[in-house]
C-alpha cells in the first residue's frame, strides 16, 4: 500500500505527459495555400490568370512528395513555377502548359515555398447559379504521395456574361427594394421567379421578373408612406382641435367669470 500512491502519481504525470504530446501532434498546421492574385470574376470568354502559393510545405506531410495542380481555363493554358530554397538560397523556375502540370518537391532540395501561376482563358460556361455564385477553378492544387492524392487548395473566379452581370444586379437591386419595406409577399415571389430564371439561363425573363418584383416593392412603400401621411395627418387634426377646444373653453370660462363680477 505504501508503494501504490507514488506509483498512481507518476501513472498520472505519465498520462498527462501522453495527452499533451497527442495534443501537439494532432494540432500541427498543415500545407498552407494563399492567395497572390486571384480575381474575383471575370468574364466568359477573356483571358485571366491566377496566382497561388504553397508554403509551410512539409507540415503534416511527407518530407518528398508531388505537388500536382489541375486548371479548368482553356485555350492556350501557360503555367509557371517558382521554387524559393531555405535561407534565401535562391529560386528554382518551371514552366509548363496543357490542363495539368506537376513538380517534385523536396526537403532535401531545400524547397521552402512555390509560387504557382496559370494563364488561359474564362471558357463560356451554361451552367449558372444566382446562390451560390457560380465559379470555376483556375487552379486546384494536389499534393501526392504514393498512390494518394490530396486536395489542398484552389483558386475559384466567378464566371458571367454582360447579360447574367446585368440579370443578377436587377435581382440584387429588386432585394434591396423588398428588405426596405420589410417584406412584401407578391414582390418575393416574383423575385423568386426571376432567380429560378437566372438559373436556367433565361437572362432576359430574369431582368424583367426582377424588375417587376422591384415595382410591386415601391408600390408598397408608397402605399405605407400615404398611410403614414394620413395617420399623422389625422392626428395632427385631432391635436388641434383638442387645443382649439381648449381654448375655447378657457375663454368661456373666462367670460363666465367677468360676467359675475
């Protein structure tokens, strides 16, 4: 008995010691993509490019493994690689072209950071969404060891057409109307109408479905003003003529009095 209690204390610290090592592994970071220079739309069918990098590279990963990265651009799709070494060291440049392109990397070739960019063109898509934004993915970058593959980041640009830009700020602009009267069931399915639309790429209906929605908004904002007017209105009257009663019978009284005197 004597011998159990400092045995069950460092059966404890041993324990803890266990839970703070588990805690440590299972909070270390992992491969970190940021972006350079990724914009946020772009029109279908002009060109854009993308800019990713790729750092803290061996963080919850192997110390030599293949970063892969897919592009869904088209046209004449250019890649280029820059590979920064430990201690400024330098800086190792790729190129590449095609759908696809892939580079070792490696601890023991001092790769610290990449910096991967593509080139192409926005394809012209059918496929739209009013919410979610509809995308596409200029870059989607893998990290592959073995016979697994690992997504690790992408860089996804809104795609449209001058007609879907100007369809979903009628859709926005209608929103707005609708929020400022706090609702107004007639208008909101219209709206919905014309988001349903807007997702089957009927642009024109969409424009004029918001639209109409707007309308049937203002109207109702309108309708609230005049109400409100005719509410003040009649209660302004109402105030005045209590005072002119008021007043009224002030002066009777005052009159009532002299008339005793």
């Amino acid at each position: 008995m004597m011998n159990s209690i400092p045995c069950s204390k460092r059966s404890v610290v041993f324990i803890l010691l266990a839970v703070a090592v588990v805690g440590v592994v299972g909070t270390a970071a992992a491969v970190t993509v940021t972006d350079e220079n990724v914009p946020q739309e772009v029109e279908s069918e002009a060109e854009t490019s993308a800019t990713l990098t790729v750092s803290n590279l061996y963080d919850d990963a192997p110390s030599e493994w293949t970063l892969r990265a897919e592009s869904n651009l088209t046209g004449d799709v250019t890649w280029q690689l820059s590979k920064a070494k430990f201690g400024n060291a330098g800086i190792e440049n790729e190129s590449g072209s095609g759908s696809s392109i892939e580079t070792a990397v490696s601890q023991e070739n001092d790769d610290e950071e990449i910096t991967i960019s593509v080139s192409g063109t926005m394809p012209n898509r059918s496929e739209y969404n009013y919410d979610p934004r509809q995308n596409l993915s200029a870059i989607t970058l893998y990290r592959v060891s073995g016979d697994q593959q690992t997504e690790i980041g992408s860089a996804d640009i809104e795609y449209f057409t001058e007609n879907s830009k100007q369809a979903r700020q009628a859709i926005e602009s209608a929103r707005e109307a609708i929020d400022a009267v706090g609702g107004d069931s007639e208008a909101e399915d219209t709206l919905q109408g014309a988001i349903s639309s807007y997702d089957n790429e009927n642009f024109g209906n969409a424009i004029r479905q918001a639209e109409n929605a707007e309308e049937a908004a203002q109207e109702t904002q309108q309708s609230q003003q005049t109400t409100q007017l005719l509410v003040f209105g009649g209660a302004g009257i109402l105030v005045l003529a209590l005072v002119g009663g008021g007043v009224w019978y002030w002066r009777n009284q005052q009159d009532d009095y002299d008339k005793l005197r």
